[in-house]
C-alpha cells in the first residue's frame, strides 16, 4: 500500500510517496499512535518537583531554618550529587552569575598573555547601570586583565570587549547558547553575555551550579574567581607619559570571610535580585551551593553560608535527590551516562514496543543514512523540487536509493531543532 511519510531533506520537508512492502494494509487510527515521550528531568525527577528536597538518613541534620531564595541547590562537586535543593530548575533571572558561562565559554580561547587595545564600538550599547571595571577605549589591555575585571568587579565593559575578540555580541551569546546545551543546562535562555537584564534571559540555580563546576576545572577560571584583590590599568598620565593603575577588589562577600571558599560569582539586577553561586572546599569535599532571588539581597550570602554549614555537616548522613550531570558524550562517575545516552534511552524502549512502530523507527534511521551518503543527489533533487514544486518521480527515488545501497526511506527529523519555548513542566527541551 502507499504510505504518504514526510521526509527532511536539509530545511526543506517534503512530502513523498513511498512504497514499503511489508506495511500494513490499513494505516493505524490516531488512538492507536503510543503516547508522547516526556523528556526525562535534567538530573533526576525529584529536581523538577516543587519546594524542598531532601532525604535524611539516621543522624542528619535539619536544613537551616528561614532560608527565603526563590531557587537553590546544594552539591557535591566530585561526585556531582545533589544532596539538597528547592526549586533546582525554576527558571529566574540570573544577573551577573551568568558570567561563569560566559567564562567557560570563552576563556579557553584566549591566551592570558594576549594583549588588546579597545575601541570605542567595543564599549557601545551597554545598559544603562552596569557595573564597570573602568575599560578605556583607545588603550591596551592584556586578557588577563580584563579577566580580572570579569571576576572581580563584575565589569560588563570588560565582558564586552572579550566578545568582540570572540567575535561579538550576537556570535558569542550563540557560543554561550551551545555551551549551556552541551552542559545540558536546559532552563538557560542566554540574550546578554554579561547577565544585564534582557526580555526572556532565565537560568536556575541547577544550571548556574553546573556552570559553577564546569568552570572550577579550568585553572585559569579557579584563579580569577577566587582572586580577592588586583590592580587593573589605569589611564596614561598626560604630564609623565606613564600609565597608571587602580585597585580592584571582588564583590563577593564571602571570599576570604567563609572558611575554605574558593569563589566563585555573584549577582544583582533590579529584575534578578541577589543572586550567588558559591564553592567551599573542607575535609577533601568541595561542595557547590546557589541561591537566586532571597527576600533582601544581603540575605545570598547568609543562606549561602547556610547552606554550605548544612552540606558539610551532612555529609553521608543524606541520600542524593539529584545528580549534577555530566558534559555531553562523558560518562559521569559513579552514576547513569549523561546526557544523550540517558535521554535516548525511553524513546528507544518505546520504540521497540511495536513491531509496526519499530519499523517506522527503523527506516526513519534508514533515510537518515540515505540523506547523509548521497547528499549531492539528494541536493540536487531538492534544488529540482524547488523549482518544479511537484513530488519527485519514483526515477528519482530509485536513483537516490541506487546511490545509498538502501532500498527504503521512512519519515526523519534529522538535523531539526527544537524550538525554543516551554515544554509542559516550564523548561525548553534538550537538544
């Protein structure tokens, strides 16, 4: 029988005419499709529940009491456990604590070194109240220093002129975009790289722990965060031709107060509120606390502080409600694969559970190959649909499947993306 299936060929759909001889004679009705897949939850399905998540053991400590962030996670950063959370992907705006992103993603591709003098596009368009280090158009400065100004002041101006060395604005949101995917940092919706307030820009306290984590494995990232003061380069003195500079020191406030705290960013806009993402280091444990949005902004170093007594002093004594999963294609240590294994694996299950459905699946997988081992033939077939706007000929199916080896094509939506939006518990879905 005829099967009318679409078929993805580059961005164009188009719909063809196949025959598959082992179809069924009658198509099945829509109530016997299997129902939808739901996305599984980033770091398990206890994260997505509303309000506190904890599981005690014999001996555990009670949560301290009064803690008012909107969101906020406690994490082992070895082992990636998250031993406590509230609201872990309730997406908020993340001010400037999205610049771990920002800094994860672009300061590998830097030398320390590199040395930039700025210019006067480098510095234009930033939003009214940003906090500034003091970049100077027209002057030289070393990366390592405008790192610096990242870290310690939070300076938007330095942030802009590292993304114009990365290739500007809108290039490096995208980076940064990409990276948060690969770190399946799935409630994050980057618009700005220094966090300034912009429509739709959200991240939550698990994604801004995973940028946390992600970027303490990177010495350079370790260093700036937990620098506690610097001199930054001042302007050229007129009378002695000499160039000056000015100290810098970090706002964190709990850096060099909090015993063992290794950094590493905070945050505040009018929109955001407070917000932190802080690690400790004590007894060999490195562990990972964020808040985002307490009733008053003084109050995220308080609950951070907290939070971080409560992890250490519960060590063994609670059992995980999460997992801070790993980047995508790593395996993480003592749990599940991350990432794309983990999610594939209920739509492959579901799959299998019909030998019709299977094999819809399978000459989805099918054309897949076929697209990718003639792509010059199955451009060329685009380019000829485009202009004819008719269905192609079964020649031209024979000739495409001749080039592949394979004799039958399925529907595919290879290479489309999701996109962006909300899915039915309020965060976009992985790519």
């Amino acid at each position: 029988m005829q099967i009318i299936r679409r078929i993805v060929y580059g961005p164009i759909p188009v719909a063809v005419t196949l025959l598959l001889g082992s179809a069924p004679a009658v198509a099945a009705a829509p109530s016997d499709a299997p129902p939808p897949q739901t996305a599984p939850v980033v770091g398990g399905e206890r994260l997505a529940r509303p309000g506190v998540q904890v599981a005690p053991t014999s001996g555990a400590p009670a949560l301290p009491e009064g803690i008012t962030g909107q969101s906020w996670v406690v994490a082992d950063a070895g082992t990636g456990e998250v031993l406590a959370s509230y609201n872990a992907h309730q997406p908020l705006p993340p001010a400037s604590t999205l610049k771990m992103l920002f800094a994860d993603t672009v300061l590998p591709k830097f030398d320390r070194s590199q040395l930039h003098t700025v210019t006067p596009e480098e510095l234009a368009g930033l939003g009214a109240g940003s906090s500034l280090v003091g970049v100077k158009e027209n002057l030289e400065y070393r990366v390592e220093d405008l790192w610096r100004g990242v870290f310690l002041s939070s300076g938007n101006d330095a942030v802009r002129v590292l993304a114009h060395m990365n290739g500007g604005v809108a290039r490096t949101v995208a980076d940064m975009q990409a990276r948060a995917d690969a770190l399946h940092a799935t409630d994050t919706h980057v618009v700005s790289p220094d966090g300034y307030d912009e429509a739709g820009q959200v991240s939550s306290a698990y994604d801004l722990t995973l940028f946390a984590r992600a970027g303490l494995r990177n010495p350079d990232f370790r260093s700036y965060c937990s620098t506690r003061t610097a001199q930054f380069p001042g302007a050229v003195d007129k009378t002695t031709g000499q160039r000056g500079s000015f100290g810098i020191a970090n706002t964190d406030k709990l850096l060099g107060k909090y015993p063992g705290l290794i950094g590493v960013k905070n945050g505040y806009t009018t929109n955001a509120g407070a917000t932190f993402t802080g690690a400790a280091e004590r007894d060999g444990r490195t562990l990972l606390v964020t808040v985002m949005h307490p009733a008053t902004s003084p109050k995220v170093y308080d609950e951070t502080a907290a939070l971080l007594d409560w992890g250490f002093a519960a060590a063994g004594k609670v059992e995980p409600v999460g997992k801070l999963v790993e980047e995508e294609g790593t395996q993480a240590t003592g749990g599940p694969a991350a990432g794309g294994g983990a999610q594939a694996a209920p739509a492959a299950k579901a799959a299998a559970g019909s030998g019709g459905e299977a094999a819809w699946w399978l000459a989805g997988a099918l054309c897949a190959l076929a697209a990718a081992g003639a792509g010059l033939r199955v451009r060329a077939l685009r380019l000829r649909r485009r202009s004819r706007a008719v269905l192609p000929t079964p020649e031209e199916l024979a000739a495409a499947a001749a080039a592949t080896g394979v004799r039958h094509a399925g529907a595919t939506a290879v290479g489309r993306r999701m996109p962006q939006g909300s899915t039915a518990i309020g965060r976009r879905a992985p790519k």
